[in-house]
C-alpha cells in the first residue's frame, strides 16, 4: 500500500515517530507522500521526510486555506524552496480551491492555483488537488492549464467525494481519484459512484491524522488503517484485496514516479 496524502509532520506524530514508522512498515505500507501546505510547513516536511529519504516523499504548496493576506510573499518563499531542491519534493500540494468556509479571498485561491499549477508544468511534478464546494471553478483552471501547458500535467483529486459525473471529468484530464476513509463510513454512496469507475485511475490515501477510516473513525488516522478501505474496495469491484493493492500501488507509483 501506498499512502498518496498524509500529514505527518503534524506536531501530534513527533512524540515515538521512529515507533510509528514502524508500525507502518510492518504493516505494509511501502511509502507515504507528505504534502506540504504553506510556508510554514516547509521545514517540518523537510525534517520528517530526511530523516526517512527512502520512504517519506515531500510535497510542497500552499493550501487554499492558507491563502490569506500575504499570499504573495508565501508563494515566493514556496518558489524560492522548490528551485532550491529541485530533486527533493515529487509533488506539488496540497493545492486547490475551498469555498465552504470562507470566499473571501476566492479570486486570489484561483491565482493561486493558476501560479502553481504552472510550476508543476515547469518542473514536470503531479499536483495533489484540494476542492471543496469548488468543483466547477478547479476543473475550468485545470482544462486551461492542460491547454497552456500543452497537457503536461497530472496528479490527483484528494479526498474524492464527489458524483460520477464529477469522477468522469478528473478521468477525461488524466487525473487519479484519492481514496480514503469516506468510501467505509456507514452512509457514504462512495462506493456505488466508483462502481462504474476503473480501479487503474484510483490511489490510496489517509489524510492524516483526519479522516480515520470505520472501526477507528474518531482516532488519529495511520497509513496503515489503509487495510479498510483496500478491504471495501475489493468488495466493489469484486477482486481480492491483494489485487486492490497491487492495482494502487502501481498507480501511485505511475503518478508520482517513484519507481
């Protein structure tokens, strides 16, 4: 199993780290990607992601979030990180729009977007896209990038949610569904939407410590709780779970070059 999306430079993992890492090892997860979300977090992603270089994978970006007063200067100490260690991060995120909390600043998030989605067309690296309550807007930025950067990007929608319609049109960009501990809760129609979708276009994902897949929903989620949505996966598209895993893996492999 590959975890594509996990925040584990989060503070609430640094007490026993080497012992979690562990757990995750032994547990078959073969690597975790850490996104980054702001300038802020370039330092604890770096230090997490040096001291396991050969499993932790960075990512780097500003969060639609963290898109407040000052962006501009965020995003030049982004940039000036990213130029930096060219060979270091393997993706740019986690990026996006989100416009359930506050839009305040939603045109600035679209230029935000826009900005770093061209440097994943310059430095050839997958995006890992946040979208809440902004469907319409990220797929409109993303088919013009595709088209100014001459269909050179690629990556992910994290956390996927969303209807088959939704699903279809990330598919027609080339883009992977992020799949995580939404498809085992009690009332999710997660599954029945994926159906119809091929498991060649979805990856694995925690978004830890949040969204902690059933029976430990509530905890800090893990990579390794990955078993449970590998385990209803397999039950939806009628395949064993070794087969989730391998189809997945070789996915987020594919995606993020790791191999």
């Amino acid at each position: 199993m590959i975890d594509t999306h996990a925040h584990i430079d989060d503070p609430q993992y640094q007490e026993g780290f080497d012992a979690f890492i562990r757990q995750q090892q032994a547990a078959g997860v073969e690597r975790i990607i850490v996104p980054g979300i702001s300038a802020a977090s370039i330092e604890p992603v770096r230090k997490v992601c040096l001291a396991y270089p050969d499993y932790l994978v960075p990512g780097i970006g500003l969060h639609p979030e963290e898109v407040k007063d000052g962006w501009r200067e965020e995003l030049e100490t982004l940039y000036r990180e990213l130029c930096a260690h060219t060979d270091f991060y393997k993706a740019i995120g986690e990026i996006g729009l989100d416009y359930y909390w506050d839009k305040t600043y939603k045109a600035e998030q679209q230029e935000v977007l826009r900005t770093q989605l061209r440097w994943a067309a310059e430095h050839d690296l997958p995006v890992i896209i946040h979208n809440r309550e902004a469907t319409e807007d990220i797929v409109r930025i993303l088919r013009e990038a595709q088209v100014e950067h001459q269909h050179a990007l690629r990556g992910v929608f994290h956390c996927f949610t969303g209807s088959r319609e939704t699903a279809q049109q990330i598919l027609d960009m080339g883009f992977y569904l992020g799949i995580g501990g939404v498809l085992t809760f009690k009332n999710s129609k997660l599954g029945l939407t994926l159906a119809d979708l091929p498991l060649e276009r979805l990856v694995l994902e925690t978004d830890s410590p949040y969204m902690a897949p059933v029976p430990y929903r509530g905890q800090r989620n893990e990579s390794r709780y990955m078993i449970e949505v590998v385990r209803m996966l397999a039950e939806v598209y009628k395949v064993s779970p070794e087969e989730v895993n391998r189809v997945t893996t070789h996915n987020a492999n594919e995606l993020f070059r790791l191999k």
